[in-house]
C-alpha cells in the first residue's frame, strides 16, 4: 500500500496527506495504512478507477516480481476497476508461503487467503 499511496494523493484527507508528505507513518504505519485505505474507499467508483489505472499503469516501474504484476493487471482486467475489493487486492501486502509455513495475522488486520 505505501508504495503506491503517492498515486492516492488526491483521495486522501489533508491529515493523510500531511503524514504522507511527512513520511510520518514510520513509527506507526498500521495505523497510516488505515488512514489511506480508509480514504481510498470512502472515494468515489470513478475516483478509485482513476487511481487503479495510474497504479497499473506504472507496474511496470515496480520493485514486484513479474509474476505479481501479471496478477494483478488480470484482476483489473476480470473485474470493474471501480471496486472497491479490485482496488483491495492492489494496495494489499502479498506473502508468499511454501508448505508447512505461516504467518500470524493480527486481529482486525485486512487480509485474505488467495
């Protein structure tokens, strides 16, 4: 998410920006993370459109491993880029994990299982 919150700057509250703009989110940035997605939601479908497509738009730039792009450019392609869970799915940490490991997720954390 905070790799691609510069391209929400326009969504976000001036508080957010502010922080934003700051870096301020270093010593807390579950709680920034909140803050950003929090914004990002409240925006309007077009408005979270306009933000999905600057972020595929500069995957390509991204330090994700090819593979991730790829994923997430069909999950735009397969779905309204307005949505709310297609803009989900592209501001989430992604963690890999090979059989037999884990990983805690705390309680409240946005997550989900792919």
């Amino acid at each position: 998410l905070l790799s691609f919150a510069s391209t929400m700057t326009g969504l976000l509250s001036p508080e957010t920006r502010s922080a934003l703009e700051a870096r301020a989110w270093s010593e807390k940035e579950d709680d920034f993370i909140r803050k950003v997605y929090s914004d990002f939601v409240r925006a309007t479908p077009h408005e979270r459109e306009m933000v999905i497509g600057e972020i595929v738009s500069t995957l390509d730039l991204s330090p994700l491993p090819q593979e991730e792009r790829e994923q997430l450019r069909t999950i735009v392609e397969l779905h309204d880029p307005g949505d709310v869970g297609v803009a989900t799915s592209l501001l989430m940490n992604r963690v890999t994990l090979a059989p037999g490991e884990a990983t805690f997720i705390a309680p409240g954390a946005l997550h989900a299982y792919l």
